[in-house]
C-alpha cells in the first residue's frame, strides 16, 4: 500500500500562520501610513515617519514568530514549548503595539498603549520562573505549584496597576497636558515594585535551574548570567536616562535579550530541546541502530557494531509489526539477541549480548537439575519413611491385639486340644460345652481386637456405638443358653479405651455365667458423676456352677486393680455382682 497523498498537517499550519501574520502586517502598514501621513523607512534609515527602527522592528516581529514555530519544533517539552510561544507571541504584541503607538496622536490613547508595554514586561518572567521549575521536576510540588500561581496573581495586579496609572499615578507621575508628558515623567513607588518583582522572577529561574542542572551543564549558565548582567545594567542605564539609552527602543533590546537567553537556553540543554538529542543518541551505552525501510543505517550509537550477513538476510525476511518487537537469535552470532521495534520511517535494532544471561541461565539450569534429583531422593525417602512407619504401626498394632488376647487364644488351644473323641453321649455333650465356650472367645477375640483398632482409628464411641456392640455380645450369649439383657443409657461420647475395659467386664461376667447353670446376666451402662460412666452387672444361677466361675470373677478383680478402676465386686456361691466407674469423656 502506497502512502497517502496530501499537505503535511504541520507544514499547513504553519503556511496558514505565516498568511495571518502578513495579513496583520499589511494591516499596521495601512493603519500607520494613514495615522501619520509620512513614509516609512526600514533598517533605521531617517525619515519621519512613525518612527527611525520601524523596519528593525517589523523584522523582529516576523523573527518572533518564526523562532515561536521553530520552538514548536524544536523543544521536547509539551509544557515549556507552550510557556516560549506564548513568550514570542507577546514579544511580536509588544513590537506591533510600539509600531501602532508612534503615529497616534491622542495622548490619552499614545498613554494606555505605552501602558500596555509592562504587560509582556509582568507575564514573560513568570513564564521563564514557570519554565525553569518545570525544568527542575520542582513543580511537583504543591508548594511550588502555589508559588507560580501567586506569582499570576502578583502579575495581574502590577498589570492593572500600570494600566490605571491615569487615575492614580502610582507608577509614573506626569502632566497629560504637557506635550512633552512622554519624556517628563518620573518614576513612582509603584514601578520600583514592578521593575523589583521581574528582576526577582529572573533570578528566581536560574536559582530554580541551575541546582537542578548536571555538573557539566552548570558552566552553560555564564552566558546566561552575562546576558542578566547586560540587561540588568541596560535597564538600570535606561531608567537613570544616562548614555543617550533613554532614546532607545526597549522593546527591540528587551525582545533581542529574551529570545537570545531562551535561544541559549534550549542550545545548551538548560531547557529540553531536540537540538541535543543526537548527541545523548551517540552516547547510550546500548548496541542500537535505526534502520531505515530499505535497512539502511541512519543513526548508530558509538558501542553499536556492524550487522553481520546473517541478521541483515533474516531483518529482510521480517516484517516487524506496529508497536511490536521482533527478537531474534541467528547461529552466527549465537551469543547475541537481535530485538527490531517499528518506529517512523523504519526500524530500530536493538543487539543484546547475552553471554552472561546464558552463562547464568546455564548454571541455573543444572542447579534446577540437581534439585529436582535431590527432591525425588526426598520424596523416595519420605515415602520409604512414611511405608515403614505403616508397617511398624501395624507390627505394633498387631503385636497389642496379640497381647490382648494371648490368654483367650491359649484357652481356645487348650480347649481345642481336650475335646473328648468318643461318640457316646457323655463324650457330645463335653465337646458340645467346649466348642461354645470356643465359641465364646472367638467372639470374644473378634470385637476385642475390634475395639483396639478403633483406639487407632476411630477412638469415640457414642451410645448407639456402644448399644450395639452390646446388644451384639447378649446376642452371642443368648445364642448359648445364657439368658442376658442389656441396657445403655449415655449421653456423651466415650473413649474406645473406656469401652474396651466395659467390654472386658462384660465377657469376664459372661465366662463366669458360663460355667453355671440356667444362668441370668444383667447390664446396665449410664452416666456417672464428674463426667464418668458407671456399669453395673448382676448374675444369678440355679447354684451349680463349675470351678471356671470364680476363676473368671478373680480375673476381672485383678484387671481391675491393673487399671485402677473403682469398682465393687460381691461374689457368693452361685451370684455376683459388679459396679465400676470409668473415666467418661
């Protein structure tokens, strides 16, 4: 796609501004030739006319308005270029009020234009303030920000001062009626704080930029200090009336002066401008370069070096895309990173060395090696860790239960083993009484080691819990002719600890109940004082009962005293009663 045709929007501007301009021009040509009825001589030549430096100054009205475009132009600062055209823009007033001022003949008119001079006069050294505190980043602050609007305020006052000097005299004292009212004046309180209040704002930009300025800047402002010398001993001549200045155009010297020093200013870096920008280019410690379209090399810093063949074939098969970045590594130069950015009318080339990074993305990467290696070593061991603490938990698990039930097991061996083998009644009916007491334990075994792995892993029981496991029990019970009932009535939680101490009352209870006749068992589980539970047990038989009765009842005693329970325990010949109290919750 082609470019589009047309006027740069710019250059139209400024053709328009320069048409304006010769317009007013012409204007305040016709304006004076009428008013004065004279010719007009340019370059100071005599004649008389408006006045002998009238060509002097419309040149310097146009060279104020050029050097307005050109700071357009030429200042990198959105805010200080706007203060310097507003400053050439008051510069060209002031020296096309002075043009319009000599061919008046009305004194009351000639004095309000003469007025009008301190109006640039007042504003121009704010904006020189303004632009220097912009400059040092100092206006920031709130501080400063209040300092350059009092100093507006300070400036309108003045103005309004000076320009109803006709009603008051505060700044310049004169007769209207005297002809030569326009030299026979003198100087009031009034222009004495108007002259103090520009100097005091000139000074007041170098003391704002020059402690902001680089150490090799700070020599730039002798010629500035010399120009402020030159002007202050200019005007303090002027006002004094000495050297035949007084006769001189002011606004000429003024205008020379302010566009000199700004001048001075933006060349030397005081101000920013574009005027440097090449050189701070030049100076960037990076490999850059701007390309043109065809890859040409325009700009180059002093580290840039030259483009091998290789990146200048891939910058031609690349096309970099708006406000993108293209980055790129080649095999002939493997150690450098090429990064292309659009900007106008080409490309720019950035060359990175990446030596260092890769070096350190290198070491990086074997030390990320060797610690993914180390935390699979660690997370093999932890797992190695985590499978034998499993099997030791089982081992000791294991080990508990065996322990637990080592003297049930035993009898179910010795029971087992003492099973009479005839097939006469006597003989069935012995082994018939063996296998349910063989029976009794493996049940007995079977929930024991149950509540043992509930210790482990799910350690409360709450009544329905504990309901069950006996109502199991005086099931089983019931199952060998052993009449029993059970009752529970908790409200809280127990410990699998606590039911397992109930659970051995319970069979020793059953055991004993065993080895009598027509036995009755009784349970009863409730809430105890302080939080504990209570169990109380009652058996009752026929009277006949075997030698394993009241081994069993001195068994439970003696578990009971292991554990330090309180209990009581009643035995008689064919009877037994128990009440024990366990830590509840």
């Amino acid at each position: 796609m082609g470019r589009a045709s047309g006027t740069d929007p710019l250059k139209g501007r400024i053709v328009a501004a320069w048409a304006v301009f010769a317009l007013i021009l012409g204007a305040v040509f016709a304006i004076v030739q009428l008013a004065s009825q004279a010719e007009i001589r340019f370059f100071g030549l005599p004649g008389n006319g408006p006045s002998s430096t009238a060509g002097l100054m419309i040149l310097a009205g146009s060279g104020c308005v050029a050097w307005g475009f050109s700071v357009h132009l030429r200042c990198s600062d959105i805010k200080i270029r706007g203060n310097l055209k507003i400053i050439a823009a008051l510069l060209a007033a002031w020296l096309l009020d002075v043009l319009l001022k000599y061919p008046v003949k009305s004194d009351l008119a000639a004095s309000i234009m003469w007025y009008l001079y301190y109006v640039p006069m007042m504003f121009i050294p704010t904006f020189f303030l303004a632009s220097a505190l912009h400059a040092a980043a100092l206006d920031r602050h709130v501080a400063w920000q209040r300092v350059v609007s009092i100093a507006w305020v300070i400036d309108a006052v003045f103005c309004v001062l000076v320009l109803t000097n006709n009603y008051h005299h505060l700044v310049f004292a004169f007769d209207l009626s005297d002809p030569h009212w326009s030299r026979d004046y003198t100087y009031q309180a009034g222009y004495w704080c108007v002259t103090a209040w520009a100097l005091v704002q000139y000074v007041g930009f170098f003391a704002a930029a020059f402690p902001a300025a680089r150490t090799q800047l700070k020599s730039a402002f002798l010629p500035m200090a010399i120009i402020l010398g030159v002007g202050a001993a200019y005007f303090a001549l002027f006002i004094a009336r000495k050297a035949g200045l007084f006769s001189t155009n002011i606004a000429l010297v003024y205008g020379i002066l302010v566009i000199v020093a700004l001048e001075l200013s933006l060349d030397l870096g005081i101000l920013p401008s574009y005027a440097r920008y090449d050189q701070f280019f030049s100076k960037l410690p990076f490999d850059l370069k701007i390309l043109s379209r065809e890859r040409d090399v325009v700009y180059q810093t002093t580290a840039a070096t030259e483009i091998p063949d290789a990146v200048r074939t891939t910058l031609g098969e690349i096309e970099t895309p708006r406000y993108g970045i293209v980055s790129f590594r080649t095999s002939a130069v493997p150690s450098t990173l090429f990064k292309v950015y659009s900007v106008v009318g080409g490309d720019a080339l950035l060359s990175e060395d990446m030596t260092a990074l890769d070096e350190r993305r290198r070491l990086l990467s074997e030390r990320q090696a060797k610690l993914r290696r180390a935390n699979a070593m660690l997370k093999r061991d932890r797992e190695l860790a985590m499978t034998l603490h499993r099997q030791e938990d089982a081992r000791a698990l294991f080990a508990e239960i065996e322990r637990a039930l080592e003297s049930k097991t035993q009898r179910i061996s010795e029971l087992l083993d003492d099973l009479p083998q005839g097939s006469d009644p006597v003989s069935a009916a012995a082994r018939r009484e063996r296998l349910m007491e063989v029976k009794l334990l493996v049940a007995y075994c079977k929930r024991k080691g149950g509540l043992i792995l509930a210790e482990k892993s799910d350690p409360d029981f709450n009544r329905e819990r504990l309901e069950l496991v006996f109502n199991e029990t005086a099931a089983d019970l019931r199952s060998l002719d052993i009449e029993c009932a059970a009752l529970v009535e908790t409200s809280g939680v127990l410990p699998a600890a606590t039911v397992s101490v109930l659970y051995d009352c319970l069979y020793d209870f059953a055991a004993a109940a065993f080895s009598a006749r027509n036995p009755v068992l009784m349970l009863f589980v409730r809430d105890g004082r302080s939080g504990e539970v209570e169990m109380r047990a009652a058996l009752e038989s026929d009277g006949a009962v075997g030698p394993r009765f009241q081994e069993s009842l001195d068994e439970l005693r003696k578990s009971l005293i292991s554990q330090h329970a309180a209990f009581t325990l009643e035995t008689s010949r064919d009877s037994a009663s128990l009440s024990v109290s366990l830590e509840g919750r």
